[in-house]
C-alpha cells in the first residue's frame, strides 16, 4: 500500500510538472501549430520515400525508361521537400523551445526575487542560481528537440507499422511479436531513470551552492586558510554527483542495449523469412526492399523513442525542481487586494508585537514590543547584539510578518498594503552595505534609478563620498567590482548612505549607518544624516552611542524587550542598562586615547 502510494504522489507530481510548461507554451500556439505541420509534413514524406523506393527497384525490368525516369524524379522531389520541411520543423521547434525556456527563466526569477529572507534559510542561493541555469537548459533540449524528435518518430512508428501491414501482413505480424518484449525494459527502466536523474540535478545543485558559498566569501576563505578544506567539501559533493549521474548513464546504456538489440534481431529474422519469400515469388524484390525500409524506419523510431524516453524521465525532474520554485509558499505575501496609500507622513507604530525567526522558533526575538514614532521624529534603538534593534527594521520592510501584535504605517497595518507600495516611501542604509557590481554612479543610483547626475553627485557630497569617488581612476564611472571588491569598507557605507539620501524618502531606517567609518568620515556623516533626518521618521539602530545623542528619543532594548526610553541625559541619570553601555564606551574610549 506504501509503494503504491509512493507511486500514486510520483505521477501526480510528473502531470503537475508537465502541466506547469502549457502556461508558457500557450501563447505560442500559431507557432506550435506551425511546427506541428511541418512536423507531420516531414513524417509523412519520410512514409512515402521507400513507396517511390519500390517503384523504382520493380521499375528496372518492367517500366520504360521515359517512366523510370519520372519515378526518379519524383523521389529527387520528396528528398528536397522532406529537406525544407525538416528544416522548417528545426527552426519552428528550436525558436519554440529558446523562448519558452526564456519565459520560464524569467517567471523564476520574478519569483525569488520577492521571496523573503526566511525562503533563502530553506534553500542556498547557488541552488536556486543552479536550477535557473541548469535545470532550464535540459527543458531546452526537451522543448527544443527531443519532444519533436519524439513526436516525428512516434508518427513514423504508427505509420510505418500500418505500411508494413499493408506491404506483408505476414512479415508485419512477425515484427509485432518484439514490440512487448521492447517497450518492458523501456518502461521498467525509464522509472528509474526518472529517480536517478532527479538525484543526479539535486547533487549538482548542491555543489553549484557550495561554489557559490566559497567563491562569495574568498577572501575570508584564504584568511582562515580554507582553501583545503573548501576544495574537498566540494570535491566530495562534485564526485557523489559523478557517481549518480555514472550509475545513471548506465541505466539508460543497458536500456540502449536490450532494446536495440531485441530490435534489431528481430528485423535480421523476418529479413531472413521475407528473402525466402521473394525466392518463391510470393513477393517482389520491391516490395521487399520497401518491407525492409519501412523495418528499418520503425526499429530505428522505437530506439530513437527508448533513448528520447531517457531524456524526457531527465526533463521531467528538472522541471519538477523549477515547479517547486514557481510554487513555493512565501511566509510573507501581497493581500489580494492591497489597501492604496498616498504619500504617507511617516507615523510608526508597533503594537504588542511578537516575533520568532523561522529557524529559531523557541526563541522570542521580540517579546511584546510596542511604541510609536510621529511624523518627523527621530528615534534610536541602542542595546547589546541579538537583543532586537536590526529585527524591527527588517519587521518594518515587511521582510516578515509579526507573529502576533500588528505594525502600522500611517494608521494603515503593514499586511493590508502591497509590499511595492510602502516600501518606496522607506530608504534603508543596512548594517552590511550591499555594493553591487557596477559603477559607483550607478550604485548610488539605486536609490532613485531616474536621477540625474548632478543629483547624484550632490548625495554623494552629502554623505561624504564625493572626495574619494573623484579620485577613483573613472571617478564615477568606475567599475567598483563584484561586491564592492574594489571600495574599501567606509567607502562602501558612505555609498550606501549616498543611495539612501538620493532616494529622499519620507522614513529613513539607519542600521549601524557609521558602524564602518572613521572619526572623520562619520563626523561629516552623521552632519548629513542630520540634514536629512529633519522632516523625515528616522529610526537609528547604533551600538556606538555618540551617534544618538540628538535623538527625540532613545529605545533600549533587552531579550526583545524594550527596558526603558527616553534622552540621553534621562537614560544616563536612570543608571539603568543604558548608562551601563555609555559608561563601557566611555571607558573605552578613553582606553583607546
């Protein structure tokens, strides 16, 4: 009962694979239904060839030459038009599958791309980039080639069994006793071919994500001196992938065998009762050659079918991984129909919010936090590492959702707009600033992609990065590398300050903005966070405390929980767990003088 069941879920999901690529071949229905034609029309002008082969062959000796000559023509023109149709179908079906498969790319992409970050704690980032690449490349080939081939070979299958009943019945029904014999193993195998490639997608998969982890995080690799110990993580994942996809390729070549074998042996034994025939003139010489084409052209369809049937078992787990991807379930989704929201004033409120991370369940990352932030007001979250400061930014970009309690923009909660929506009202400078791999112009540009350049290099001015870009070989156009490999790490927050500015939102969420600067760089900074603050709902999450002394209000957080609020000065007089951090950092200071 298990295995049935076991075999039952297996089907469902090859239909519900299968049945996810009709949405992206429906719009091209004309150019399916073409490459459908010119496919039965190379089908059946393979089916007539060996006709005009026997008229030929019986011609030699019974027809005049003036005749003989026309049935040679007419074979020369079934050639040149079973040529340009098969060319037609070529290009038909291979532009068909080169675009299919560049809308599914897309589709998976547009997909990811709005996951949340708890999607990217279930699966690596390479694996995604693995299936988008790899796995879409196999449905090409299925698309592009092998479904058509399957196709054309299945009408000369059926066809050329009815033309071998018609040319001998006798001989027909001779070849028909190895079909059985030939589509078990096809079967039999083709599952689990099936298995074996899903097993070999998914150990590529994985070592195109360990790649991926090494290769992004080098340098700290060669720091620690990983080297040897990353090549042979991935040594290992690269060989048990050899090793599933060897045991794999010989599944399919034992399947080659027997079926071309049983086949073949077949057509060499009724060859060897149709020749007896022809010597006791109960057949032609013709007919006998065109029973032989015909035999030819049916096992070497069933071969092509058994080998192509390999391929599909191989499509299918690919397309079964993509599937997965297109249909995953996101903790965090647009409402159905969004609440529409005007330039909001920027008021905040947190109401009784409680929060566990996805991969941290039983523990509370926020325990009951609730404030509100007016319009226009500058508040700061201090408090030790882990303690809930950068959760409340991501909560408030809507990266999650609360597990219980409700956050509000403007008095309209967060889950009842459309993610798109309030999120360009909001500029983000992270604790760890993304730099991506373009120019420095363009990487500020970010912010706000319609800016014009005078725009830009005045946000640069304004977060202290106008000075070095300048001096950069291209200045602003230069090529800063893949993550900012070129920049240096205040260089790449004063970017991220730069692109932040440029986006001139109404609420500003400060992550340990100047976490990375030097005393210099973060005086002039934080000069121009200030400029930029006024007006603005600003939350400032900092560690180091100088950055927050002229914050409306301060926020101290404790295990998720906000301990006490105020300014400065109350805090420090409080001598709670604010004082305790000032007078660390003092300390420190003075230590560091």
């Amino acid at each position: 009962m298990a295995d049935r069941s076991t075999e039952d879920r297996a089907k469902s999901r090859k239909i519900g694979a299968l049945a996810a690529l009709w949405p992206f071949l429906r719009p091209y229905r004309p150019l399916l239904v073409a490459a459908g034609l010119a496919l039965v029309l190379t089908a059946c002008v393979s089916l007539i060839l060996p006709l005009a082969v026997r008229r030929v062959v019986d011609g030699f000796e019974t027809s005049a030459e003036r005749l003989l000559d026309e049935y040679f023509l007419a074979s020369f023109a079934i050639a040149v038009l079973m040529a340009v149709g098969t060319g037609l179908r070529y290009y038909l079906v291979t532009r068909l599958g080169e675009r299919v498969v560049a809308d599914i790319r897309k589709a998976v992409f547009d997909r990811v791309i709005g996951m949340s970050p708890a999607f990217y704690e279930r699966i690596m980032t390479g694996e995604v980039l693995s299936r988008i690449t790899t796995d879409t490349t196999l449905i090409l080939s299925v698309i592009g080639s092998s479904v058509s081939i399957a196709l054309r070979n299945l009408l000369i299958l059926i066809g050329g069994l009815a033309l071998l009943f018609y040319t001998s019945a006798k001989l027909s029904l001779l070849v028909l006793l190895i079909v059985p014999l030939v589509i078990v193993p096809i079967i039999t195998l083709g599952r689990r071919l099936r298995r074996l490639s899903r097993e070999n997608q998914d150990w590529i998969a994985r070592s195109s994500g360990d790649a991926s982890e090494a290769l992004s995080s080098v340098q700290t690799v060669q720091a620690f001196t990983h080297e040897a110990a990353s090549q042979a993580r991935f040594a290992d994942v690269t060989e048990e992938s050899f090793r599933s996809a060897r045991t794999r390729i010989g599944v399919r070549a034992i399947m080659t065998v027997i079926v071309i074998l049983l086949v073949f042996s077949g057509i060499i034994g009724v060859l060897w009762v149709g020749a007896r025939d022809v010597r006791a003139d109960i057949m032609s010489v013709g007919e006998l050659v065109q029973f032989v084409i015909y035999a030819v052209m049916v096992a070497g369809s069933v071969a092509a079918l058994s080998e192509i049937w390999g391929e599909l078992q191989r499509a299918a787990g690919a397309t079964e991984r993509l599937v997965e991807l297109l249909t995953a379930s996101d903790t965090v989704a647009d409402p159905e129909h969004p609440v529409a929201t005007a330039e909001p004033r920027g008021a905040l409120s947190f109401e009784d919010v409680r929060f566990f991370y996805p991969a941290r369940p039983g523990a509370a990352a926020l325990d009951g936090v609730s404030f509100d932030v007016a319009p226009g007001e500058t508040v700061a979250l201090v408090g030790p590492s882990g303690a809930g400061k950068t959760t409340i930014i991501q909560l408030l970009l809507r990266f999650y959702d609360p597990s219980s309690g409700r956050i509000t923009l403007d008095s309209t909660p967060l889950d009842t707009m459309a993610r798109s929506d309030f999120r360009r009202h909001i500029a983000l400078v992270p604790q760890d600033p993304v730099i991506f791999a373009a120019s420095a112009r363009e990487n500020i540009r970010f912010g706000r992609p319609d800016a014009p350049d005078d725009e830009v290099e005045a946000a640069a001015r304004a977060a202290a990065a106008h000075d070095f870009l300048v001096d950069l070989p291209e200045g602003y156009d230069t090529y800063v590398g893949e993550r900012g490999v070129m920049l240096s790490g205040g260089q790449k927050q004063r970017i991220a300050i730069a692109r932040a500015i440029l986006r001139d939102a109404p609420v500003l969420l400060l992550d340990e903005a100047t976490s990375a600067l030097d005393a210099e760089s973060e005086h002039l900074v934080q000069q121009a966070v200030d400029r930029l603050a006024r007006g603005r709902t600003t939350l400032v999450v900092a560690h180091r405390l100088a950055t927050v002394k002229k914050a409306d209000r301060i926020l101290v957080f404790e295990h998720g929980r906000i301990v006490a609020t105020g300014r400065h000065d109350e805090l420090v007089a409080a001598d709670g767990l604010y004082a305790r951090l000032a007078r660390l950092q003092f300390t420190a200071g003075l230590a560091a003088e």
